[in-house]
C-alpha cells in the first residue's frame, strides 16, 4: 500500500503541498470528453454528456449512440446511470441542480428536470422568452439565469416552475464572451449576481441594477467565481490568468498561461481547487495555479473534464477519475517528512508501540500536554484519507493515544468510525459516488441518503439509515414507489369476477416490509398518489386504507374520484372542515342529483356529512338546502324551510305563496294534518289582511298580524263587520271574540259603544272582566256601571275595586250582609269613608 505522501506534490516554493487521488480508473468505460459537451455534478455526483454536433468524431468504441439527440449519465466510477432522447428543440444548456437532477434548457424556454430514474418534470420560463428565445444559460444548485436574444437576463428561484424574474437590463449589444452566476447563497445581499465580460470590461447585474466595473484588462474568455463566491478567476483573451476579489477592489494573482510547457491550443476550462487554487486545462493537460501564482503540472491521456468541489477539483477524462486537493493541515501534520508535530510523534509511537519497541512510552510522555490534541488530529486525519489502510492505522493511533489520556470525549472517535464506514460504502465503484469528508459534512448525511434512493439503491441506503440512526421513512417510500413502478398487474377470472391479484400481494408486501423496518411515519398516500399516477387505481386505494390520517386520504381518493369513499373517509377522520371540504369539491364537480343521492344512499354512515351538508345549505345557500329536502323526501323539514323563509320575506304575495308551499308540504305527510291546517289558515288570514289594505289604501297596517291583532285593529279602525267576519271565517269563539273587542273599544275609548256591545246580547264571558279591565287601565268611573250586572255575592268587592266604598256599604246593606260590611269598615282607607260605613252599619236591624 503506498504511502499517502506518494500523491503528494510540492508547489515550487516548497511550502504547500497538494495531492492528487486516483478515486476511479475508468478504461473503456467513457468515451473522449472533447467531443461531447460535458455537465458534472458537484459532491461527487454524476456526469451528463451530450453529442458536440460542431466536432468530426471518428468511429469506434467512444462513439455510443451519436446517432439520436441523446444525454448520457455516468457515474464518476464510469458506470452507466440512464440515457434519454431529447426531442424538445435546440438545446442551449444542461446542468445539475443541488438535489442532483439534470436540468435540461432549449431555445424556447422550456426545461425539464430529470432525476436518475429518467422521469422529468418540465417547466417554461413563459411566453416571452419563447418568442425573444433563449441563447444561453447557466445552471446552479437552486436555480439558474437565462440570457435572451434580446440580450436580457431572466432568473428562475428554485426548481418549483417558479415564474421567472427579470434582471436589470445590462443594455449590451452583444452576447458577452464570457459569463457566470454568483448564487444568492454566496452573496451578502441574498440575491443572484451575474458577471457578463463585455468589451474590456465587466459588469455586475443584479435584480436592482447593472453596475460596469471599469476595468481595462478585457475582454476575458472564461469567468469562474470561486465555492465560496469571494473570489473570481478571470482568463483573457492574450493568456493572462488574473485573480480578483468579486467587489474587484483587490488584486490577488496573476498568472501566464502561454508560459506553461506544452500547453497546445486554447484553454478548455478555468475551474477552482476548493477556494485557494485554480486549475486551467488544455487537452491532455491540466495544470494547478497557486495563491502565488506556482503550478503544477498533471498530464493526462486525451481530454478532461474538471468539476469544482468545496474542497478540491475533481478530473475526469475517459480513463480516470481523480481528486485533486490541498492536503489537510492534519494529514500534512503526521506525515510530512521530518514533522515534529505531536500527532506525527503520536502515530510514531503507535508504529512502536506495534512494534513493541519501549521507544513508545517515551514519544508519548514527550508529548503529554499535547496529547489530546495529537489524538483528534489524527481522528481528523483518518476522515482524510481514502484508503481504509490508512484510515484504520491512524484510527488505531487516535485510540492508542486515548489510553493515555484521564478523560477524553469517545464521540468524534465514535461518529468518524461511522463516517467513514459510510464513506467507504458509497465510495465503491459499483455505487460510484467518491465524496470526501468535508463534502459529507456539508450536504448532510440525510441528502446522501436520498442520492442512493435516487439510484434505486434501497438496501444500501436503508442500512447506512439504520447505521446512523436516521428513520428509513424516505428510503421505504422511495422503494414502495419504485415496487409499484416495477410490479406489473395481473388477473383472474373474467368479466365480473376479475380481480387484480398482483395489487393485494403488492399492497401487503408494502405494508409488510413497513411495519417491519418501522416505517410508521411514512405516508401511504404519497405511495398513493403514486400508483394511481401509473394507473394502478386500485392499488392505490387499498394503500390509502392504511393511511392514518384522513387529510391525507381525502384528497388524493378525489382526485381518483372515488367519491363515497372519500366522504366516508372524511366522516371517519371527525374533522368537519374535511368534511365541508369534500362536499363543497363534490357539490361543484357533481350533478345536483348524483351528489344528493350519494349522501342519501350513504345512510347512517354519512348521516353526520348529511347534518353538516344541512348546517352550510342554511347559512349559505338555501336553494341547495331546498333541493336536498326534496330530494330526500323530507317534507317536514321542507315545510319548515319554506316557513322560515316566509317570516324572512318582505314582499306580501311572496310571503303568501311560501306559507302555501308549506302547507302543501305538511299536507303530504299524514301525521302533519294539524300543521298542514294551520298553514291553511295562516295563508287565508294574510290573503284576507292583504284585502283589508288594499280596502284601507294602505293607511293601516294589517298584514304579518296575527288573527287576535287583526280584529283588534279591524275594531280600531271601525271595521266592525270585517272584524265579525273574521270571527266567523276563522271560527274564533265567544268567549275570545268578547274579549278581543272588549279591550280593543277601551284602547279606543268607546265606552257608549262598549256600553252598547255588552247590552247587544248576554256577555259569554260575563261582566267582570268589564270591571276589572276598565279598572287596571284606568278607568273606574267607567267600569261602575257594569258592577251591577255582575254577580250578587261579588258586587261589594268589585265597587271597593272602582273605589266606590259606599256603594259598596249599600250593596252589603241590600244583602243583609253585616259581616262584609264589618269587614269593609275595617279596611276603609280614610275615617271620612269609615264613618259612612258606620251610618249604613247603623241602619241595619
């Protein structure tokens, strides 16, 4: 096993070195990158290839299917990923978005995103840019920047179909000869930059404002900003090799590309060596500028194609994949030759402690005070290197040096033991994606998870899941889906009797394998939605059944129109908004019929969907409730709609046809004849009211009244004989009838024609109630005359109740009742009326 410092190169001054690593070798797998445009994915990600249709390419073993308009994906291990045709127009540019989709941009504006499976979805940058079209573009992580024929910049946010947003106008006459993006995520102000070379100059435009930089150096023919967006490479026509801060305000490198020995034709690519070097490459030569402008030259066979990373460059060409990279301040630490750093004496005593040499114990007592540091140097160091050789000896060195230490924290040991197991695992050619530590830090371990589920690399990445303690969710509903996409349905039996078989044991070898793993939080209608996406209806209805939450069943079983079921659903979950929110979707999409007669075959299931349905239609549309009653057959609550928007009405004739509506209703019902006879008579007695307006030009009010306050106001107003015919029509009895005219001649204060109504016939209801009516309002001088015809035994109280004591005392007299008058003595209110009492008490025998 060679030594690391064998891939190790010193710059010229001697003082910092770089290392390149063999990740891949890749013979007969690729063919010659100079003759294919080549798009790479950053984090150890694939490479995307296309047909240079401008080259003359010899046939033979590197030309795969250059005859059809097709992108090819390989892994950076050589392997083939997937290969589609492009059928869309010109293509004006490809590129990798952060979650390693291709994006896929032609002249009209349209893009497509592809994942490793070869699905896409596709979005436009809209009308305008289809009719100015599109001549360039440059891709991102999160979004991308489209340069017009008219020569205008048109970003897009994100890869959600987002609408695209137009850029301050650069007002250039040309396309630029160079350009690139700065990302917002590397910008302090958060929004994209774009740097066009034009002229001699450069200008900076952003979404606010075009900004010329005034330089001079110009024009320049490749424009590369550096990972972390603040620095910028900047090649010129004449070679000239100039590094600058992106605010152009300081200087930091210049550097002569025509002075490199046998670099032959023009520069290919202008790319960074993480942040601090920059690697130029010919055909078949790539060399590594320097912070001081040192090189370092690596030739290779036939053309590369370089992909910066955030902490070196990766090289690919048809033969290899390499890593070249600033070796790390820990690795360089324990095995630059001649180091005296405490993790370089730390390893030494590790060698000799394997060794069983005694100079072990004395290396580490001279590093005692340094040894915890020395210790996680080299843990850091294992995390740097490739081969697990190597990673294990300094791992061992790490562990070897804890022993000597009272107290040391095991969780950086621990987590790059597991780091780099995971590292190994995905490093493999047959996987093929060659990250580094610092790139696993950065994406994340969950986002590498999601890289090898995008491969259909579902066992690996469900055990590195479980490795790290991460849930498998993401990973089993990846792999349900891609079950469903690969199983294929079959029957049995015909006609009525056929059944697709391959969806049970699909749907069970799903739910099998989820309750297994522990997949409890993964949603089943994400899985789904996705067999019913591929046709398979009811195997995504027998998913849905083991999804636990109703918000997320309803929907989907929508949009499959499995209607019943989704209000089923939407009734089980208890939610009422659901509820409200299917019946609303199918009250608009259904005919009026079918979705009434879907609640009503429901019955008791969807007796609460039914109440709910009756709570909106009440509030908010009454025509909807009107049909659903009647649909139903409910006459009562029909009758009683009609009745409510009856006492809600304001026009008579209105008010007069819903009360009969109503009455028509209850009439239908056999058990509802006492109600169907009362809306009878309501609508006569308004029918009558109307006509007792019209009779009166409007000048009295008649119509809402009841039938007593009808006769009343009849009485009011002089209308005897309607209000007799009232009394008779509505067979309204005596006793009522006296009652009603009593009181309505005294608010009148007709006491002759109250006098005259009580001498027309015998009073049904008697005398007293005269009395005591005229009495509580107020009138009982009145209310005397009718004493007389009350009853005997009562006459003496009802004469004290109109005040008249005397006539009360004579009336005692006339009866020979002297108890009563003793009585009414003793109650006298004043010794005036008592001594009157006495006089008639005295002429008693």
């Amino acid at each position: 096993m060679d030594h690391p410092t064998a891939s190790w190169q010193a710059m010229p001054e001697g003082n910092v070195f770089y290392r390149r690593q063999q990740c891949y070798s890749t013979p007969d797998k690729l063919p010659n990158l100079g003759d294919y445009i080549v798009a790479g994915c950053r984090y150890g990600g694939p490479i995307a290839i296309m047909r240079d249709h401008t080259k003359l390419i010899s046939l033979g073993r590197s030309t795969p299917a250059i005859t059809k308009s097709q992108i090819q994906i390989y892994s950076p291990a050589g392997e083939g990923i997937l290969v589609f045709s492009w059928d869309q127009g010109k293509i004006v540019r490809f590129g990798w978005t952060i979650d390693e989709k291709l994006a896929v941009l032609n002249e009209e504006g349209v893009y497509r995103l592809y994942d490793l499976q070869g699905d896409y979805e596709q979005h436009s940058l809209g009308t305008e840019a289809a009719e100015m079209g599109v001549i360039d573009a440059r891709i991102h992580d999160n979004g991308l920047v489209a340069l017009t024929n008219a020569l205008t910049l048109l970003e897009v946010k994100g890869w959600e179909g987002n609408r695209p947003l137009a850029l301050a106008n650069p007002n250039i006459s040309e396309p630029p000869h160079a350009w690139a993006v700065i990302p917002p995520d590397l910008n302090i102000s958060r929004h994209v930059e774009v740097l066009l070379s034009v002229d001699a100059t450069i200008y900076a435009v952003d979404n606010l404002e075009s900004v010329d930089q005034r330089l001079s150096r110009g024009p320049f023919t490749h424009v590369s900003p550096s990972p972390n967006g603040k620095s910028l490479a900047l090649l010129t026509f004449n070679g000239i090799l100039w590094v600058v801060s992106t605010d152009f305000q300081r200087n930091l490198a210049e550097f002569d590309t025509s002075t490199v020995p046998g670099a032959e034709g023009p520069v290919c690519q202008v790319e960074w060596c993480g942040n601090d070097a920059i690697l130029v490459s010919w055909n078949s030569l790539v060399v590594l500028v320097g912070p001081s402008g040192d090189t370092l030259l690596y030739p290779y066979m036939g053309s590369t194609f370089a992909i910066t990373e955030i902490d070196g460059v990766r090289v690919i060409n048809e033969d290899v994949c390499d890593f070249i990279q600033i070796v790390p301040r820990s690795t360089l630490s324990i095995f630059r030759p001649g180091s005296t750093s405490p993790s370089a004496i730390l390893y030494d005593a590790w060698e000799s402690f394997t060794k069983k040499s005694p100079k072990a114990d004395e290396s580490i007592r001279s590093i005692r005070p340094e040894l915890a540091k020395a210790v996680d140097e080299c843990i850091d160091a294992a995390g740097q290197e490739w081969e697990p050789h190597w990673q294990r000896r300094l791992l061992n060195a790490a562990k070897f040096g804890r022993g000597f230490l009272d107290f040391h924290n095991p969780t950086d040991f621990v987590t790059m033991g597991q780091t780099l197991k995971v590292l190994n695992g995905v490093r493999y050619y047959e996987v093929g994606i060659p990250l580094t530590l610092s790139q696993y830090n950065y994406a994340s371990p969950s986002r590498l998870i999601t890289r090898l589920t995008s491969r259909n690399m579902h066992l690996l990445a469900l055990r590195i899941s479980g490795f790290l303690g991460l849930k498998p969710d993401a990973v089993l509903k990846h792999w349900a889906c891609a079950k469903i996409l690969r199983s294929k349905p079959t029957t049995t039996g015909t006609g009525k009797d056929a059944e697709l078989t391959a969806d049970d044991e699909v749907c069970r070898t799903i739910v099998e394998k989820f309750e297994a793993l522990g997949g409890t939080d993964v949603s089943y209608a994400d899985i789904a939605k996705k067999a019913w996406e591929v046709g398979r209806g009811g195997l995504a209805t027998k998913l849905l059944d083991h999804e636990a939450k109703g918000s997320d069943q309803v929907p989907l079983l929508l949009a499959m129109k499995e209607d019943k079921l989704a209000l089923i659903k939407a009734v089980d979950s208890g939610d009422s908004d659901l509820v409200y929110h299917v019946l609303l979707h199918l009250h608009k999409r259904l005919p009026l019929g079918s979705f009434f007669r879907l609640i009503e075959d429901g019955g008791k299931t969807l007796a609460p969907a039914s109440k709910l349905l009756e709570v909106y239609a009440r509030e908010q549309n009454r025509e909807m409730l009107r049909d659903f009653y009647y649909s139903d057959d409910r006459r009562v609550e029909s009758a009683v709609l009609s009745l409510d928007e009856a006492s809600r009405m304001t026009d008579q004739s209105s008010k007069i046809t819903a009360v009969k509506t109503a009455q028509k209703f209850f009439s239908e019902d056999k058990e509802r004849s006492f109600e169907a006879k009362m809306m009878d008579e309501s609508a006569r007695l308004l029918t009558f009211q109307q006509q007792l307006e019209h009779e009166t030009d409007g000048k009295v009010t008649f119509f809402g009244l009841n039938l007593n306050e009808t006769i009343k106001t009849c009485i009011l107003n002089g209308l005897t004989k309607r209000a007799d015919k009232i009394k008779s029509d509505f067979k309204v009895p005596d006793k009522r009838f006296w009652y009603l005219k009593l009181h309505a001649l005294t608010v009148a204060r007709d006491f002759e024609g109250l006098d005259a109504f009580s001498k027309a016939k015998r009073s049904p209801i008697g005398y007293e109630p005269f009395v005591h009516h005229l009495v509580e309002t107020g009138y009982a001088a009145e209310a005397v005359a009718y004493v007389a015809r009350c009853d005997s035994p009562k006459r003496a109280e009802l004469y004290v109740a109109c005040g008249e004591w005397r006539l009360a005392g004579k009336e005692c007299k006339d009866r020979n009742d002297k108890a009563k008058l003793d009585e009414l003595r003793k109650r006298a209110p004043n010794s005036m009326i008592a001594r009157e009492l006495d006089q008639i008490a005295g002429g008693m025998k």
